[in-house]
C-alpha cells in the first residue's frame, strides 16, 4: 500500500495549484448536470437579455473580443 501526503494549497507550487485546478476540472465537466449554477448567474443573464432586448448593449466579432482582450492585458502589463 502505498500512503500519500497530499501539501495544503498554500504549500503547493503555482504549478502544482494549476494542476490541481485542472484535475478538479476535469471531474466537474465529466458530470455538468450535477453542477448548479448560483442564483445571480441567473440574475446577470436576465439583465443581460433585457439590456440586449432594449438595444442598449449588442454583440461584437469573436476575433474583435480577442484582440480587445488581449490589448487590454498588455496594457495592464506594462
């Protein structure tokens, strides 16, 4: 038998709290029905769609969404 020692979340490595997010992952997305959404997910959509509805926010390009998004992470890094 082979006895383990599992390190706390502050003791683990940024790589090994990677890991650890992505094994949890994994488990989660193997059975997503039994993950419920919390109430304000619900409540965020909602608005959104009346915003949407209203025309008072719209859709933008996948690709735009991207660049924005990365020129805003450059920008923060500098």
């Amino acid at each position: 038998m082979r006895v383990q020692t599992i390190p706390t979340i502050e003791e683990m490595t940024p790589s090994q709290r990677v890991e650890l997010m992505e094994e949890l992952w994994k488990a989660m997305s193997r059975r997503p029905e039994e993950i419920e959404s919390p109430d304000w997910h619900r409540d965020v959509l909602k608005e959104r769609e009346r915003a949407l509805a209203k025309g008072e926010i719209g859709f933008i390009d996948w690709e735009d969404a991207k660049a924005e998004i990365r020129r805003r992470t450059i920008d923060r890094a500098k």
